[in-house]
C-alpha cells in the first residue's frame, strides 16, 4: 500500500510540473530588423515598397507614419529594426491524461503520409498540433523568436477558451444526471462572448433560453433578464434576412474592377466577391454572422435589445488589400487622403466625409451602408512577409500542404553524429535520438533534399502566416461589421455629421486588435504587449495601453475636465488634420538629445525606431508628433466611449437620440458638442443647474473608472536575438529539433 501512496504521488507530483495548454508568442523578424549582421525571413529578394514607418521614441508608444520614401518610390527599410516584426499567439492543448504530450517529439512527417522519395523522417522534439494544422516548430532566436512566458497558462491543464467549454461540459452533466446548474451556462456565455468565441456564444445561449423556458428558476436574476431579452432576439437572428435589391445594384457597379462578380446570401448578410471560392466566401459570411450574434448577445447580457435589421446587410470581399484603394476612390467616391498617418498595426487613416477612417485591411461607409472586407493588412511589414514567403517558403509546397504538417523529401546531411551527441540545438541535436544530423554549414539544404531544420522553417512561417490571416479577418469583422451595426441599430445616426471621437471611439470598443504594442524606456529595454484573447466587453488592449501610458510619458493633460472638452470638441483630431500637437510633452533635453538610442524597437503597434541621435531632426520630431497626436485621438476616443458603453448605456442612447435632431450633415461648432453631451448626461453646463453633476465630477469619474480597468493586455519584455531561449544550452541554436522547452 505504501508503494501504492508513494507512485501515487510521484505520478501527481509529476502531473503538476507539467504544462500541458496555454499560448506560445511567435515573433518574426521582417528584413533588416534584427540588427547588424542578424539574419530575417526569406533568404534571396526582399521586397519593399510604400508603407508605414517608425521614427525613434523612448519612454513611449505610438502609431506608425508614412516611411521616408526613395527616389524611385521604394520605401526605405531601417537598418537594425528589431521592431519590424510579425507576432502572433498561438493557442495550443491536449487531452487530459493523454501519453502523447502537445508539443511533443514525434516523427517529422507521418509513417503513412511520408512524401515519394523520403530518404530521412527523424524525431522532431516539437511538433505542434493547432487549430490551423500541424506544424514542426522552429526557432533560431535569430529570425524567429519563441516567448514560452504563457506556457501553461491561464493554468497547465487549460487555455481560457477550454475553460469556458468545460463550464458548457458541466452543464450539460448536470442536465443529464438531472442536477442542472444554471450559472454554468450563464457564465459559458459571458466567457465565450469575453474570449472571443462568438460561435460557443450564441450556442450556449440558445441552450440556456431553452432551459429557462421550462425550469427558469435555476438562474440568477442577471441571468434570468438575459433569458427574458434574447427570448425575443432569438428568432429574429436565426431567421434569414429579407435579399437586398442593392446587391444586385452593387454588382452592376463593380463590373469595371470586378468581372464576373458573384453574389451569395447566409444568414442576416449578402455577400458581393470574386477571384475567389465559395468557400472562402461562406467563411467570410460565417465570420459576419458569428460577429453579428456575438454584438446582440453581448447587449442582451446588459438588458439592452436592438432591433434586427429586416434586410439583408451588404458586404464586398475583395481578393487583394490592393484593391481598397481603387475601391474607395473612384466607386464608393471615397475623396483622396488630405492626411495619412498609420492606423493600428499599419494601413492608413484618411479624411472623408464623415470624418477620419481606417484604410488598412477593410473599411466601412456608411454613405452607401456598405462593408468592404479585405483578406490581408496593407501595410509594408505584412506585404514583405507575405511576398518573401511566397518566393522562399511557397516554393516548392504549398502553405496548406505545410499547415498539415508535410512538405518535400528531406534528404541525409553528409555528416552525422553519434547518439546523443551534442550540436547546437541541445543535448540531443536538432531533433535528438540516434544519428542526429548535423546542420549544414549557412543553414543550406543538403544537394538534392531539405533538411528538417529547412521544412520545419518553413512550416512555421506558413503556420505564422496563417495565424496572421486569421488575426486580421477578425480584426476588420470585428470593428468595421461593428460600426456597420451600429449604424443598422440606431446607436449612431445616419445622415449626421457625427464628432469624429464618436465615430472612431464606437468602432474601437467594439474592435479584437492585433498587436502588438512596443515600448520603449528610458533605459532601452523594449516590451511588447500582446492580448492572449480578444473579445467582446473587454477593453481595446492596443488603446488601453495608449491612454494608460500617456500621462506618465507626458503627453496627455492630468486635468480630466480639460481632457474631457478636448475629446467632446474633437480638438486631437483638429490638431491632427493641423499637422499641430496638443498637449505635447516637454522637449528633450540637450542631454538627451545627444544620446543615441540602442537598436531597439521603438514603440507602438509596428515600431520602427531608426539608430542614431533623438532630437537633432526636425523631420524626426515631427513625425513623433504626428504619432502621438494619431495616439491620442483614437485613444482618447475610445476611453471615452468604452465609459459611455460599459457604465452609461441608457445616457449613450440619449445622446444618439440628441444627434438625431441636429440638422442633417452640418457640423457641430465646440459650443453645441459640449452642450449637446451635457444635456444626454445631465451634466451642468451653467451656474443655476441645482441636482445635474458638474463637468469636473463627471471627467474625473470617467478617468477614474479608466484608470481602474485591469489590463486587457500582457508585457512581454524582448529578448536581444543573440540571448538564448530557455532550458536551451548553446545561444541561437534552432528550437525544435532541440531540447524540450517548459
């Protein structure tokens, strides 16, 4: 028995040190961004062209600019980038008590499933199963960057998004033993919404309506009046939309860009797309439909029922991120840019009509009531990546045969080395295990074949790729089908000229960014915040970052009152159109303008610091003055309406009724911002107002509650290329084919 008590808790002892689920940060370094002599993706051409930029800041993080163009119209790439980088958060689990561990070591391709001609299918330490495939992991430090800091979080045995499926597990046990427990499912619901599964949403919430109607005292009061107003939702979101005569309208006008263009109905919208399958468009559609019940559900949570929409909403997926541009200019009459400076994780923000919006992946206009979604960002660091995986990565297998965790034949190195010898991925070697092959000299593929090291690049690139795919879809569904609803439920006028803080402040509370943010300190160390999960509720982790850190760098008024009349009279976005900074920080010092930064990632969404002394350019200061004005009106907007939304829904309404009886498309002078927000918050605006809140009460409440918010996003403090990863025994050996991480 005591043998028994003891391997007992050997094996608990075990099961504990072991992290079986939880995120991986992948960070890929575009070309030119790991410093002097640091190698990046691709091997041969690097392309480059117009994009978004990064002029050097510490102690701060901002939004990218324009890049400094050359004379034959090629943006300039800045030497010893580190922060033009790719990142995505890849989630990963396996079956509890399962003796197949993920990652594990595994052979590199599957017994049966080994390409014609194989001549070698080694052990591979880290082979990853995701949601997009199956992917043999490589890391060098170098070019591909590995952050295990959320291994085995939020606990080792799960991720966020497996505990809200286990909470849905639960309940239906219960059910099924006859032992219910309501708030299981209510909390699946907020959880799903909270994380982002907006599918598992509305799932868990048709199983919860459906057993409030027989036993409705299993729930909590809060859950009870979700029940009683989705009840009425329900039917209406399921039931398809009534076809939109401006489809066809729609087709007929894009036929000069788009022959052939085809149109398909699913759900509540109609989609216009062409030069691609319909496969992709019932994904996209699933997408818009996911998003929309997911924007219902969550008010219904809050008590809050909007109307449905009889017809069907209108989108267009274009192929290509270069065919925004054509589209918005010439068909959605769209006016030139009368000012760019980068949107969040590139793109461009341009002036129209209605005020400033983002040109970066995909765009709405609410003149036509019309969605464009685009499958890719538009920015520069996005265009290279994709353009050096297709010339170095796509070459010889395509990314969907490499996301199954395939490829080519990999062939034997002319060298070999002994069992267990040591090379430089670990004890064991690249992939350990007898007759470890030793690496080529340059990272070459050996004549004739690939090596392991080779494919498995090559697969990670694909499974990064896709990641980004996924990341940037969501992104523009997200906060531009959003801002499309919000028109279609009435929260935002029509036909009003809406302050700009309004208009880009809804979109952003409602959007999943990508990310990361970089920040630099005063020091030089750079970190990266990056959200494990995006979802619906939860603060804008690229904003939050923005307006927490403002005031402490010094470039945001402390007086709430004052900040509150800058945002309600949009003075960020005047002085942005301006080229003017308004609250700007003190200027450098002579002392700090003589000291060069380090090649370190300067901050914001896409970084790009350039080498050299802060403070001497004039073209340099100018520029972080526009991406500290870009910061400063999206973030302040957002922070404002996030309050509105999550703690003043019922006076946010108000001022949309107020909105509406303005004339129609004339803009608001500074008084009547003012005095038509104060009359929707009860807010005093004069001496003799007895029982309204002042202005001072009110924007000292709303920072207040800001400031309180807990941080949507993690820090992850960057490691330089040559520091090595952990349990790895030799600096810059590939990860993968070596030792186990945690």
């Amino acid at each position: 028995m005591r043998r028994l008590l003891l391997a007992v808790a050997f094996l608990l002892t075990v099961l504990a040190s072991e992290s079986r689920a939880g995120y991986w940060v992948v960070r890929v370094l575009i070309q030119g961004s790991g410093g002097a002599g640091t190698p990046s993706v691709g091997e041969g051409p690097r392309p480059s062209g117009p994009g978004v930029g990064r002029s050097p800041r510490a102690g701060g993080s901002t939004t990218p600019q324009p890049v400094p163009m050359s004379p034959t119209g090629e943006a300039e790439a800045a030497a010893g980038d580190p922060s033009r980088s790719i990142v995505v958060v890849v989630r990963f689990t396996h079956p509890q008590f399962s003796k197949v561990t993920n990652p594990g070591r595994k052979l590199f391709y599957p017994a049966k499933k080994q390409p014609v001609g194989n001549k070698d299918n080694p052990y591979w330490n880290d082979q990853l199963k995701h949601e997009f495939g199956v992917t043999n992991f490589f890391s060098d430090n170098k070019s591909i960057e590995l952050y295990t800091e959320y291994f085995g979080k939020p606990s080792r045995e799960t991720t966020y998004q497996s505990e809200v499926e286990e909470k849905f597990t639960q309940w239906l046990a219960g059910q099924k033993k006859g032992q219910p427990n309501g708030e299981l499912v209510y909390a699946a619901v907020l959880g799903a919404l909270q994380h982002g599964m907006p599918a598992e949403a509305a799932k868990y919430a048709d199983a919860l309506l459906a057993a409030y109607k027989t036993t409705p005292d299993l729930f909590s009061p809060a859950a009870k009046k979700f029940a009683q107003t989705y009840a009425t939702l329900q039917p209406k979101l399921a039931a398809p939309a009534a076809p939109s005569n401006e489809a066809v309208v729609w087709q007929a006008k894009l036929e000069l860009q788009a022959a052939q263009a085809r149109i398909k109905a699913r759900g509540r919208y109609t989609l216009i797309y062409w030069q691609m399958g319909d496969t992709e468009a019932e994904h996209r559609l699933a997408q818009l439909n996911d998003n929309l019940k997911a924007f219902y559900i969550w008010h219904a949570t809050r008590g809050i029922e909007l109307p449905v929409p009889e017809r069907s909403l209108l989108a267009i997926q274009v192929k290509s991120g270069a065919l925004l541009r054509p589209l918005a200019v010439p068909t959605l009459d769209v006016p030139e840019k009368t000012y760019a400076v980068g949107s969040a994780r590139g793109g461009e923000l341009i002036r129209t009509p209605d005020g400033w919006r983002l040109i970066d992946g995909s765009f709405y206009s609410p003149e036509h009531d019309l969605l464009v979604l685009s499958p890719e960002r538009w920015d520069r660091d996005t265009r290279t990546f994709r353009t050096q995986n297709q010339v170095t990565v796509y070459n010889d297998f395509s990314r969907d045969r490499l996301l199954e965790g395939l490829g080519p034949p990999l062939m034997p190195a002319s060298g070999t080395a002994a069992p267990g010898a040591p090379t430089p991925g670990g004890p064991q070697g690249p992939r350990g295990g007898a007759g470890a092959q030793l690496p080529m000299p340059g990272g070459m593929a050996p004549e004739n074949g690939h090596t392991p090291e080779e494919v498995a690049r090559k697969q990670t690139l694909a499974m990064v790729e896709r990641y980004l795919q996924n990341d940037v879809e969501i992104a523009g569904v997200s906060r531009e089908g959003s801002t499309q609803l919000l028109y279609a439920t009435g929260l935002l006028p029509r036909h009003v000229a809406l302050p700009q803080w309004l208009r880009t402040g809804t979109s952003q509370v409602f959007t999943r960014p990508t990310g990361p943010v970089y920040t630099t300190t005063e020091d030089g160390k750079t970190t990266m915040t990056v959200a494990l999960t995006t979802g619906y509720g939860r603060p804008n982790f690229v904003m939050q970052k923005h307006f927490k850190d403002m005031p402490g760098r010094k470039e945001l008024t402390i007086n709430p009152a004052q900040l509150l009349r800058n945002v309600l009279t949009d003075a960020y976005f005047h002085a942005l159109s301006d080229g003017e900074e308004l609250d700007a920080p003190p200027p450098p010092t002579r002392t700090e303008a003589a000291t060069p930064l380090p090649a370190t990632p300067g901050v914001g969404e896409t970084g790009r610091p350039t080498v050299g002394p802060a403070g001497l350019d004039p073209a340099t200061l100018k520029r972080q003055a526009d991406e500290r004005m870009a910061d400063k009106a999206q973030a302040t907007a957002w922070a404002l309406c996030y309050y509105l939304i999550m703690e003043k829904p019922d006076g946010f309404r108000r001022y949309s009724d107020e909105l509406k009886k303005l004339p129609r498309d004339l803009p608001l002078d500074e008084k009547t911002a003012v005095e038509v927000f104060a009359r929707a918050f009860d807010i005093a605006t004069g001496k003799d107002e007895a029982g309204k809140t002042t202005l001072d009460k009110f924007a000292s409440d709303w920072v207040e509650w800001i400031g309180n918010t807990s941080p949507a996003g993690h820090d992850i403090q960057l490691r330089q290329p040559t520091e090595p990863l952990p349990n790895q025994t030799q600096p810059g050996g590939p990860v993968g084919g070596g030792e186990r991480r945690p």
